[in-house]
C-alpha cells in the first residue's frame, strides 16, 4: 500500500497523509530507506509542529518560510492527499486516485475511470482482503472515489462504490452515511433513513448521521423523529448552520414562526449562504 502511495507521486510531490498504516509506511520508504528523497511526507494532525514542517521539506528540497501551510499550492509543488475523515482545503477538490489523490482546485475535470479500483483489487487481494486493518483501508479508498463519482455527476457509479466499502469494512460510518445519501438521492428514502439510523445505532452522536436521518425523516413526514435528531445535533454542534436551518424547517411546520425565524436567523449568522435557511426564512408568514 506504501509503495503504491509513493509511485503515485509525481517528482518532487507533497503527501500530506492522515491514516497510521500509510503514513508509518511512508516515512519509512523516505526517511529510513530514502526510496524517493524528493517526496515530502507530512501528517496531517501534526502540521501545527512547523519545525518538523520545515525540516522535511528542506530535506525534500523546498523551503516553506515559516513552516506554516496558510496556502499549500504556494510551495509550487504537485500535491497529494489521503482521503481521511478531515476536510480538505476550501477552494480544492480531490481526484480519483488511490491511495493518495491530487489535491487541485475546484473547477479542474475530475476522471472516474476504474483504474484505481484495479490497483485496490491488486493491493488487498490475498490475505489483505480479509485482515481487518486492510478492510477499513480499502473501505476508506472507495468511500473517497464514491465521493469523486458523486462531485463528477456520476451517482450510480457513486453508490455501487459506496456498497462496496460497506462491504468492505461494515463499520465504516462514513461510507454507510454516505450510500444514505445515494439511496436518497434515487428516490428512496425510506432505504436511506434505514441504513443511516444502523450508523445511529452504534454511534449516537455522529453528527452528519443525525442531520442526514433528520432530513430524510423530514421527507417522510415523520417530524417528531426528526425532532429528536436536531435535538440531539443542536447539543453536539452548536456552531453548525446546516442543524439550525433545519430546526428552523420543523418550527415552521409546526406553526411556530416566531422560533422558526429564529433558529433560521441563526443559521444565517453561522454561514450567510445558507441556501435553506435563506429559502425558508422568505417563506415564513410577515409578522
């Protein structure tokens, strides 16, 4: 896995990585066995030690001043990322590639051949396709293509990646949230409040699980369950606008406006391009 990461690099790249197993295996092929001394390799979670920072890329070649990362692409060099459970940057997006993508700006072409799926076929085939550490591996790999497909306008292609990581690893939360949102998407969801409330069910404050089973209970019409969801969202991630918009939605349909245009206001306060609660907040009766 390691040694496909690092083919994947382009001359003179920075990997920035966040799982144990490809960052461990990583820094040992660069630093131990200095297999590619032209690759920078840093760790996600620790890009705050810019001392490190800079030691690596100066031993790379590259000179990041301060060793902050206030804009990666300033460095001038190919980028490439681990999908892992952190966001990337605003203003970027990931390719279909594994292990590592490119990371590129928003509005470059995305690809969605199959040429990465064959290379996790012939990385885990063998005793990796059942050990426990290559299943959660290979089910984070295809949850950060099934989003690819998704960004590319390819759903179909998204879901079928998003089944197989559930497959792959049954308690990869994010792969499980996500076919959710697949299988709303296609106009179920019914089948997409179910298998986003077995998320619920091993993990109860998984935030983007209780949004998502709040808008699709919401869809049912079953408001007093998705009630209970923003509830419990609102607790766990007050900042969050997306939560408070859709308390907003459940006030209004309720008949309560008054609290409705509150909770909506707030939303705007978090993140003025809410789209619903802006929509919303138009909707509500003048006082």
């Amino acid at each position: 896995w390691a040694e496909a990461a690092l083919d994947s690099c382009p001359a003179g790249a920075l990997a920035l990585v966040t799982g144990d197993s490809t960052a461990a295996g990583l820094l040992w092929l660069t630093e131990v066995e200095m297999a590619r001394p032209d690759v920078a390799v840093l760790v996600r979670q620790h890009l705050g030690d810019r001392q490190r920072n800079r030691a690596v890329l100066e031993a790379a070649g590259a000179d990041v001043g301060d060793g902050a990362f206030a804009d990666i692409f300033a460095l001038g060099r190919p980028v490439r990322w681990e999908p892992g459970m952190d966001e990337q940057p605003a203003g970027t997006r990931l390719t279909a590639e594994v292990p590592l993508a490119e990371l590129v700006p928003v509005g470059t072409p995305l690809s969605v051949d199959d040429q990465a799926l064959r290379l996790l076929r012939r990385v885990f085939a063998g005793p990796a396709a059942v050990e426990e550490n290559g299943r959660r591996v290979m089910a984070v790999a295809l949850t950060a293509l099934g989003r690819v497909a998704w960004t590319a306008g390819n759903r179909a292609r998204a879901a079928v990646r998003f089944a197989a990581a559930r497959v792959a690893d049954p308690r990869h939360l994010a792969s499980a949230v996500d076919l959710g949102v697949a299988r709303a998407a296609a106009g179920d969801p019914r089948g997409a409040v179910e298998i986003t409330e077995e998320v619920l069910a091993f993990a109860p404050n998984h935030v983007p699980a209780l949004i998502a089973a709040a808008r699709y209970r919401l869809t049912l019409g079953e408001d007093d369950r998705a009630r209970a969801h923003v509830a419990r969202a609102l607790r766990l991630a007050p900042d969050r606008a997306d939560v408070w918009a859709l308390a907003g939605v459940l006030d209004a349909r309720a008949g309560r406006f008054a609290d409705a245009r509150t909770h909506l206001e707030q939303a705007l306060v978090l993140d003025p391009g809410n789209v619903d609660a802006k929509t919303n907040l138009a909707r509500l009766p003048r006082e």
